[in-house]
RNA sequence: CGGGCCGUGGCGCAGUCUGGUAGCGCGCUUGACUGGGGGUCAAGAGGUCGCGGGUUCAAGUCCCGCCGGCCCGACCA
C-alpha cells in the first residue's frame, strides 16, 4: 500500500468528545468514525487491526477443535421466549417488527440458536461439540462510552460447548481457558483471570479475563503475591483481628443531634470511629423488608448480596418504606430491638461488642451494641467490599484493587438452554439427557481498544506486530530525489515479496509530518530511506516499541528487517 | 432513566452574557522556495451557526420546543 493513495484520515488534535486514550488514539490515528452515539465505522486501517485481532482469535479456536458458524443476528420472539430470556432481558435488547407484525430481536448473544441447532445432535457419540462464530451483536446500552470500550454494536467471538455430563463441561472450560490465555498474550495483554459473578447468565462458574486500565470499568483484587484474582463482586479478603472492649451490660441510647452519615458520628464529641459503627441499610427483597448490617467504613456489594439470597427481585427501601419499617430516617437506624425484620449480617461483624448504631430515633443512638447479644441476626453472609491493601484471602499478603477492562469471560452453563431448545441426546444407557453447555465470548473491538489501551505512549499507539494494520512503514524522507525514491521502491517491493505488511509513504511531505504520522498511527517498525543515510550507503530501522535505531546497510536492510518482524510475529 | 456540559467551514475553538459585516489556528487547493522531526511566502476554496417555531426593523446571540453528542450516576451476560 502506498500512504498517497491510502485513506488514513489522520488529526492534529484530540476530537473534542473523546475521554479515553484509545478513543483519542484511534480516532486521531485514523483507524475509525463514530456514526452515532456506541456506533462506530473502521476504517481501512483499523478493519486491518481487527482481521488480524479475528486471526488470531479463530486459529486458536479450531487448535482446541472447535468449528466455525455464521448465525443471524435477527431472531424470531419464540426461540427468546423459550429460554424466557425474551421477558427477563428487559430493554438491553434490540426488538423490532417486521410488516407481517411479527416480533424479533437483534441477537446480544446466541446461546438460544446455537442450542436450537444443537437439538440436530441425538447421540453421545456426537459429543462433545464446540462451535463457534464472529458475528455482530446488539446490546442496547443506556450508556454508551470510551470509543469502542462500551457500544451498542460490536464484533463478537462466541463460542459454545456442547458435552454429555459435567465432567465434559470441564474439559471444555478448560480448554477456552488455555486457548483465552493464548489469544490474550498474542494480544500483547497482561490479563488476570477472575472469578466472577455469571449475573442472569445462569450457571455455576465463570471467568473473566481482565486487562488493566484506567479506562475499565469493572474493579478487581489482585493479589501480586500468590496470583488470587476475583471481581469485586465476588472478591473476599481478611480483615485484621479487632480486640473490642467489654463495653456495657445492655446497649445505651444517647443523643445525637444532626448526626446524619457514618462520618458525622465519627467526627462527634462521644461518638466512634467508623469501624466500631454498625451501618444499617434497608433492602426490600421480593417485596420483604431486610435489615443489611456492615461494619461502618465497609460498603456492600450488592452483587454479592444478590447471588446469596437468590431473589426475584431487590432494591433499596425508598425514605418512606425505610420511615414506616423503622421510624427513623437513614442516618440514626438500627437493627436493635427489631425482631419482626429480617437482618442479614456481613461476616466482619461477628463477635463485635461495644458498637454504636442508630437507635431508630431521629437524632438517636446506642452505644455498646454487642451485635450477638442484642441483634436477633437471621443470616450471616459475605457482603462486603473489598478494598486495596486488606488481606488476600489466599496467602495473606495485601491485595491492590485496580480498575479493569473485561476482554474475555467464560461460563459454565449447563442444560439452562438445552432443556429450553429441546437438544437432548441418548447417553450410553439409552436415556435421553440435555446437552451441558458452556458460553465463552471475546470482543474483537473492545480488543482492539483495550489494546491501544495497552500499548500506546504520549506521540500515538504502539501496536505490537501481531495486531498492526502494517508491520512496517517504509518512510521516504525526500520522494523528489531520485536515488531516494529508488532505494525506498526497492525496499518496499522486497519486504511486500517476503509477506511483511508494508506500507511505504511516498506522500510529498515534510519528513517531520511523516515522522509524526508513523508514530501516531504505531507501526511497530520504520525504515527511513533519505538522502543523508543513502549517502553512507544505510537506511534507519526504528523500533516503536522502544525507540531503538539502528542503521542498516542498503543491500541487506531488507533481511534484516523481515528477520526482525518475525521474531515478534507469533 | 436522573444530573451536568456542549452543538459555529474537514478538525480544534472564539463570538452568545450586552441582538447589527460570521472570525481564528490547523487542515485543504494552486504556485514558488524548502526537504532527517508538524517549514516559509503568496494567492484561493470552503459555513442552511444542529433542527423547528417565536420575539424583533434586525437573531449564531433572546424565548419555547425538539434532535444529536460527551461526562457523572443508575443500569449492564
């Protein structure tokens, strides 16, 4: 490819809307346009990052077996409906109606059609399965940000297993799990992989893999010392012991006037500091009013409260539930002296004595609260946020909690959507079984940005050979001159014949406009071809990564550079 | 969905408070010089000021409505 007649639409400034590094970078890089909000067009350039991104992605996949599908991304109602997805989803899916009326939906995923197909399968001796496809997806994100982080349409890997028992799950879980690893590091990533919640997913286990960046979205705990990874909705550590007083014989009400927040009562004459405080919050769960309690510097995370009490529905009381329920308003409540709610009660707060809560007064607290004594807690669960620097629950050492962006997860499903589709098989016994299933999915544009995320620095992105658009950029400083030309030609055309994606710029600019523009657009090598090294019979090959350079003889730069190309090809 | 900010040549912005000739930088076109880090000079092209309505002699500017975008939060397979 030649720049002069490449369209690669390159900006001196930062567009005005974006925020993160890869949104700006690829942007002003000329690797994409936004059409709408969350809805965002290639352009050559970036289209050939995300061929490469795909590859790489599909050679691993058919190494673990798996076999390629093209699915429709328009569904009919019924198939959503069987899974009971089409009700439970809610606004995140696209849905539209054709002239004869009938629903449909933009496919989110397509654990639905990929089971529907599944139903062909009969026997065990077809299994085990995984298939798999790149296909566009439609999530109708309230909010979408960051570029290509968070859109409402994107590129997607998916891939499904399909196993006669659990132990076939496995096999295949771990598989995907090798198989990410791969993927990722191919990437160029330093990705943790995590525990997490499968939210409405279904299922019993799943991974994420994360990279982090300040741009994510989703927090860990990482432990840096033993390796413990999990998602801060399920992410567990261990508190340093606390040694409480004696405290009192019975709690004691004392006043407290203005006292609204955990703080005010831990900056008052006579109060407590915020880990000897109880901190009470009102949920209401399948419209059942409960009592949360946790330390008063702790916070809760929800998901964790959400995956224990398996509910239908849950949400925060509103002032006036919590008014009616209680008599007090948050900032003096209490689960003392409350027997007809039911409390549920974070681990942290188990054998506490002497602590201060509110007295379900306006204005009032105790004082010497001993939480077994005079709280009637019904449930003790895990409810609390894990912060930096607390310990790991594996080896202890302090975990750092970090934002991430998720650029993998996997899921065990099990038979959720094969019992659903009907794609049952005959074990070896002759009895009819659901397929157990496994989801595992890749964003290919989330990829992309994640890895300009990863791999940029203050003149542009810095992309690591696998992933370029082109590996080499061949950089004629003076395209007038006639030796100069030559020698660039020569090179370029001997680099393309050695199956190096080259691109030479043979634009009639200044050699600071071409420089600027390499290194904005981050092809991982560039040879300089100008009159002054040809006078010394030499081209310059820089290495983005690092900014090394080195001169190279004119008559066996080429070797040397394709030599260097791939030795970070893999 | 709540809160905040913003829509003016391709990009980045000023002008809006206080109504009266649409402006700047970059980019683009042509020519000349120049040629190893966004160069210089000269001459140009390019704008329904997001859309609709209203007020006014007069609206980019004031009023009303709508649309779009960004950020924070809620939400999020």
């Amino acid at each position: 490819m030649r720049w002069s007649s490449a369209f690669i639409p390159t900006l001196r400034d930062d567009p005005a809307d974006a925020e993160a590094i890869s949104h700006k970078l690829l942007v002003r890089a000329g690797f994409m346009r936004q059409l709408m909000a969350g809805h965002y067009s290639l352009t050559p350039a970036g289209f050939r990052s995300l061929r490469k991104i795909e590859a790489i992605v599909r050679e691993e996949m058919e190494k673990i077996g798996a076999q390629e599908f093209r699915l429709p991304c328009m569904h009919p109602r019924e198939i959503w409906e069987k899974s009971g997805r089409w009700d439970s989803v809610g606004e995140e899916m696209f849905r539209l109606r054709d002239r004869k009326g009938a629903d449909l939906a933009l496919g989110m995923t397509h654990e639905e059609i990929f089971a529907y197909h599944a139903a062909e399968l009969h026997s065990y001796r077809s299994l085990p399965q995984i298939w798999y496809q790149f296909q566009t997806k439609f999530r109708d994100e309230a909010r979408p940000k960051s570029g290509l982080l968070r859109v409402r349409e994107f590129t997607m890997k998916d891939s499904y297993s399909l196993d006669i028992d659990e132990a076939g799950l496995d096999a295949a879980f771990d598989r995907h799990l090798e198989a990410y690893r791969r993927i990722f590091r191919r990437f160029g990533f330093d990705v943790v992989a995590v525990e997490a919640s499968s939210g409405v997913m279904g299922g019993n286990q799943s991974i994420e893999f994360m990279l982090k960046s300040d741009a994510g979205e989703d927090w860990v705990a990482h432990c840096e010392k033993c390796g413990y990874a999990a998602n801060l909705e399920k992410a567990e550590s261990i508190l340093p012991e606390i040694e409480d007083p004696e405290g009192r014989p019975a709690p004691e009400r004392f006043p407290t006037p203005g006292v609204k927040t955990i703080e005010d009562l831990a900056r008052m004459e006579g109060g407590a500091e915020a880990s000897r405080q109880i901190k009470t919050l009102v949920y209401v769960i399948d419209g059942k009013t409960v009592l949360i309690l946790l330390r008063g510097d702790h916070s809760l995370a929800e998901q964790k409260l959400i995956d224990q009490v398996e509910a239908e529905e849950m949400r925060p009381a509103q002032p006036e539930e919590i008014r009616a329920a209680l008599g007090a308003s948050p900032g003096s409540l209490g689960a003392v002296g409350v027997p007809d709610l039911y409390v549920i009660a974070d681990e942290a707060l188990r054998g506490r004595r002497d602590m201060v809560t509110g007295a379900n007064e306006d204005g009032f607290h105790l004082r010497g609260v001993e939480v077994e004594r005079d709280i009637e807690v019904k449930a003790w669960l895990d409810l609390r946020e894990v912060t930096s620097g607390e310990g790991c629950p594996m080896c202890r050492a302090p975990l750092s909690v970090h934002k991430t962006i998720e650029v993998g997860h996997i899921f065990k499903l099990g038979t959720k959507y094969s019992e659903a589709m009907g794609a049952l098989v005959q074990d070896e016994k002759g009895r009819s079984v659901p397929i157990v299933m496994g989801s595992y999915g890749i964003g290919l544009d989330r990829s992309l940005a994640a890895i300009v995320e990863a791999h940029h620095d203050e003149s542009g992105i810095c992309w690591p050979v696998n992933v370029a658009p082109w590996e080499v950029v061949v950089t004629v400083v003076k395209p007038k001159d006639v030796e100069c030309h030559e020698a660039a030609e020569r090179l370029y055309e001997k680099l393309g014949e050695a199956g190096i994606d080259v691109l030479i710029d043979d634009r009639d600019e200044r050699p600071g406009v071409k420089f600027k523009d390499a290194e904005l657009v981050g092809f991982p090598y560039r040879v300089t071809v100008g009159p002054k090294g040809l006078g010394e019979g030499v081209v310059e090959l820089l290495r983005r990564a690092d900014g090394s350079k080195r001169d190279l003889p004119v008559a066996h730069a080429a070797e040397t550079i394709v030599e260097a190309v791939l030795d970070e090809r893999f």
